[in-house]
C-alpha cells in the first residue's frame, strides 16, 4: 500500500470524526482523503480509475455540506423561537461541552441556547426550553448531514485504493 493510500484512508477516518466533532472540518479532509486515492491511482473492483467528473462532484457535495452546516442550526433554532443570541449561545455550549464528550455536547448545546435566551434575551423559561431543542435538533441536523457526506466519501476512498 503507497504513502498516499494510507493518508487517504487517514484523511478519510480524521473526516468522519470530523463531522461529529466541531472544530474539525469533516467533509474537507474526506474529500481530501478522495482526492488522494485520486492521485494514488487506484481503481475500483471493475479496474476503472476514479474520474475527474466523481471528485468534482463530491468537492460541490462538500461545499454545500459545510455551508448548510452553519445554516441548518440557526434555521431550527429561528424555526423554534429562538433568537440569534440562542444560535451562538448553542455554539457556546457545545464548545464547552466538548471537554466532556458526548454527553457534554448535547447537554452544552442544550442549556447554551436555554440560558442565551433566558438571560440575554429575557425570554420565558418554556420560549427559552423550546429554542434549545431547535438549536439542539440543528445540531443533529447537520451533524447527520456531514456524517453521511464523509461515509459515502470513506467509501468511495475503500473503494478506489
């Protein structure tokens, strides 16, 4: 196996754990992985080579992923009556949230929006309960959407190496 093919794969795993974990842009390093079992020329099961056309394709995929993974959570949070304050206090509480995985994410993503929306924008504890469940259901909105993104790229790595 060559220098290329074993940083695919790499690009690949690093991409889906990416797409769940903020700060690390998933899709990017899985389309990264692709394109380095591109130029590792390998092919796939019928001996075809993976083509311009499939790269260029899933490089749009990525760029549409990564651009609805910022607008996804503000649209369910907006969607639920929660204020722009509740979408960053979201993004807040994830953050933090990270030192304590999973459950630190979707508890500080959670309470961010509630305590956002509580304190900041001094709305009611149930306008504020239901702008964390949109901010939260965002969450898992795009995370999904990434995660299916990079595992049909992983694939598409397996496949052509």
């Amino acid at each position: 196996m060559s220098v290329l093919a074993i940083l695919a794969v790499a690009a690949g795993v690093v991409g889906i754990v990416g797409s769940v974990i903020p700060g690390l842009p998933g899709p990017p390093l899985s389309w990264l992985g692709m394109l380095l079992a591109y130029f590792a020329k390998g092919t796939n099961g019928s001996g075809d080579p993976m083509t311009t056309r499939l790269l260029i394709i899933w490089l749009a995929v990525t760029v549409i992923v990564t651009v609805l993974d910022y607008i996804i959570p503000a649209y369910f949070t907006r969607l639920t009556g929660g204020s722009k304050v509740a979408a960053r206090g979201a993004i807040a509480g994830l953050f933090i949230g990270l030192f304590v995985p999973p459950i630190g994410i979707i508890v500080g993503t959670l309470l961010g929006a509630f305590l956002a929306d509580f304190f900041i924008e001094d709305k009611g504890a149930w306008a504020s309960f239901k702008a964390s469940i949109g901010a939260f259901m965002g969450f898992l909105g795009g995370t999904g959407v990434k995660l299916i993104a990079a595992g049909f790229m992983m694939y598409y790595i397996i496949v052509y190496l």
